[in-house]
C-alpha cells in the first residue's frame, strides 16, 4: 500500500529532492519490509500469546517424544499466528501488489496458513486428538499445488520457460519438464510443507531453518530479478522476480521476530499454522524462480528430516514383514530427536542445525558461479 501511494509521487520534488522516488527500488523496499515485519512480529507476540493462554491453545505433548519435552506442556501453540500476520501485513505495506508472483504468494501464505490454523484450531480448541483429518490436509495441499501449477502452466506467455529446472553445477543446463512440472509442483509443495512441518520439533529449530533457507532464495530473487547482474552470473532474468526479493524479507524479519519468543524455553510454538504455511511458501518461491535443486540444497536440513522420518517407516514396514518385528534406524524420528535420546542437550541441537542450515544454503549460493 505504501508503494502504491508513493510510487505515483516519486518525480515531486521536495526542496529539490525527489524523496519518494526511492520506493521504486527494491533494496529500498526489502530492507523496510524487513524492519517492518520483525517489528510487528515483536509487538504482536506478546498478545497473542497472552490470548492463546486465555483460551487455553496449549501445547499437547505425545507419548512417543523424549521425555525432556513433558516440560513443554501448557505452552501456548499456534505461534504461526504471529510470523503469518508480520508477513502479510509487511508485504501488503511494500509490496506491489499488481504482481502476478506476490499473488501467488499471498494464496499460499493464506491457503496452507488456513489449513494449518484449522488443525491447530480442532486440536486446541475443541480438542480434537488428532487435529484435521490427514486426508483432509493432503487434500488442501494438493489442491493448492494444482492451482498454481496450472496458473502458471496454462498463464505463462513463455510455457517452455516457467517448465524448466536450472541445474545448478552446470553451465546453461536446464531440465524441461513440460506438461510434468505441473505434478512436480504439486509433489513440491506438498513435500515441503510437510518437511518443515517434521522439522518443527524443537525450540527455534524451524524458525532459524526458514530463515537461513528464505536469504538464500531471497539472494536467487534479487539477482535474477536485477538484469544487469543476472546476465553477469549467466542466470535467466525474471522480470516478476525482482517483488519477490520484498516479500522474502519480509518473510526473513517476521521469522526472526518470531524467534524472539520460540528460542528455548520457547515462549510459544510454532505449531501447524506456521509450519505448513512456511514450508509452502518457500517451496513456491524455489518454483517461481525455477530453482528446485537449488533450494534442496539450501534447504537441506528440511530434506534430511523428511528422510529420516521415511526411512524409519520404511524400514519398520520391512523389517516387521520379514522377521515378524519391526526394527528402527534411528531411536526416534524425525531425527533430531534421535540426537536427543543420544544425550545431546536441545539446545545444543538447534545451533548445529542451524549450523549445517547455513552451510548448505553456503554451498547452494556457490553453485552461482558454477553456472
């Protein structure tokens, strides 16, 4: 809203300064959206906490975690709440809001934020055991999965473009996909909202993971989105891009402002609300930027829970059909609790978590000069 309002202001001169002209420009924008969001998520976390412990959406903890998380109990879920409303009122402000990417952008934030907040709703509110009905949650996120992939696939003036995968470690190599991409962008979606939502297990754990992978596809919007630099690193420019980078920052500073009350002892959790909405927000960023690789590899952390989780269904399903008892790979999955029935403080964790968060998004970084 403040660029639409600026925006038409900015060849005015004020004391021969043409003050409002700087809205135009990205960096400007992304570094406000940024301020803006983190800002917002501070003020706003204190009252929703205060109302989620009034109505008493608090945290439930299964009999299968270790026992260290029995000491979470009461603590007041639904945290996504705040990083959700930081975000969108933040983007809303900076944002342009004709753009076809930050559209996009807004049905996911709102559609997976939606399904999450039912879940949270029915375990907390009206203490439903098992929350929204599985089925029910896989069906939302491949319907939302389909609906962006025909947007884009059927909306696109260049088809052959917007179906493509860039393959990071080698020079003009990309993967058509074709009339593929539209599964693809459903398995997408779907893949990495859950990741995160198994990731979200610990205190700060998926909050620091989201933020980590979000500047890494948020660099990728920036350069691709800026023609001159785009054709420096060999990358395609995306014209939509450039928005992008905003909304990202935005999605950067309420994460982090969020963080403030969910590091350990977390203040509040993240819960459903969040976790899907975040996972498929980044997962439709990496697609619009046509970066799948690239943000696997930035999001390598996500990766690597959902496959400890897989691998130790899996193995239990093989292992009970062959010897007549399932055996497990790890002592716990997803696999950061496997660390902390190992001994290994939570704390402790989340740091070396983020650690190989940054690390990978490092390496996903380099591969730009690979190309």
């Amino acid at each position: 809203m403040i660029y639409h309002l600026l925006e038409p202001l900015g060849n005015i001169e004020i004391l021969g300064l043409t003050l409002f002209n700087v809205v135009q420009y990205v960096t400007f924008r992304s570094i406000a959206a940024f301020i803006t969001a983190l800002v917002l998520a501070l003020l706003l976390g204190p009252k929703y906490i205060k109302l989620l412990q009034k109505h008493q959406a608090v945290e439930t903890i299964s009999e299968y975690l270790p026992d260290t998380h029995k000491s979470k109990k009461g603590t007041p879920t639904m945290g996504g709440l705040i990083a959700l409303s930081g975000l969108l009122i933040s983007s809303l402000l900076w944002n342009n809001l004709v753009n076809s990417y930050v559209l996009i952008m807004f049905l996911t934030t709102i559609w997976l934020g939606s399904v999450g907040f039912l879940d949270d709703y029915l375990k907390n509110f009206k203490h439903t055991k098992s929350g929204l009905i599985a089925k029910y949650k896989l069906f939302a996120q491949i319907t939302l999965g389909l609906i962006i992939a025909l947007i884009l696939y059927f909306g696109s003036p260049e088809k052959s473009a917007i179906t493509t995968i860039n393959i990071p470690f080698l020079k003009n190599t990309i993967l058509q996909l074709s009339w593929v991409f539209i599964p693809f962008v459903v398995f997408m979606i779907v893949g990495t909202s859950n990741a995160v939502n198994l990731t979200d297990g610990l205190d700060g754990l998926a909050g620091g993971t989201i933020s980590i992978s979000a500047f890494a596809l948020g660099v990728m919007a920036y350069i691709k989105g800026h023609f001159g630099i785009a054709e420096y690193l060999n990358l395609e420019f995306i014209a939509n891009a450039g928005e992008l980078t905003v909304f990202t920052s935005a999605l950067i500073g309420t994460m982090l402002g969020f963080l403030w009350y969910n590091i350990k002892p977390a203040q509040i959790f993240m819960g459903d609300t969040g976790s899907l909405s975040f996972g498929g927000i980044l997962a439709v960023l990496a697609i619009l930027l046509r970066e799948e690789i690239f943000f696997a590899i930035a999001g390598g952390v996500f990766v690597l829970e959902a496959m400890s989780s897989i691998l130790q269904r899996l193995y239990f399903k093989y292992s009970r059909k062959r010897t007549g008892k399932g055996k497990r790979i790890f002592l716990c999955a997803p696999i950061h609790h496997h660390f902390e029935l190992k001994g290994i403080s939570e704390e402790k964790i989340v740091i070396r978590f983020w650690i190989i968060a940054i690390l990978m998004a490092s390496l996903a970084l380099a591969t730009l000069k690979l190309r």
